[in-house]
C-alpha cells in the first residue's frame, strides 16, 4: 500500500515539474526554438539514467542563476 501512495505522489510531482516547464520554459525550450540548445518538449522526468539526472540538474542549475 505505501508503494502506490509513493508512486503517487510521483507521478504529482512529475505534473506540478511539467506545468512549470510548460507554464516558464517551453517558450525558449520547445522542439522549434530549442534556446541554449535546449528542448524541454518531451523530457522525461523519469531519471532512470544518468542522462536523466543530468538533465534535470541542468535545469535545476538554470533556475538556481536566474535564467
């Protein structure tokens, strides 16, 4: 039972992370405009790898200085 609750608020997690992309982001960062060369449109906020990891902590970083 506590394994759906946490899987749960995951997925939660995952929705409030894409409405901030799609709400501050993807106007610079989409499949088109691809700023910094960057594309936001369909990351993944799985991390199941390294190349996940990295990504999101790019991004993380970003926000951080104020881009």
């Amino acid at each position: 039972m506590a394994l759906t609750g946490s899987v749960l608020a995951g997925e939660e997690h995952a929705k409030v992370a894409l409405n901030f992309i799609d709400s501050y982001c993807l106007k610079c960062h989409d499949d088109i405009v691809q700023k910094g060369e960057r594309n936001f449109y369909d990351l993944d906020f799985s991390i199941t790898d390294e190349k996940g990891i990295i990504a999101v902590q790019e991004i993380i970083d970003a926000l951080n200085l104020g881009n």
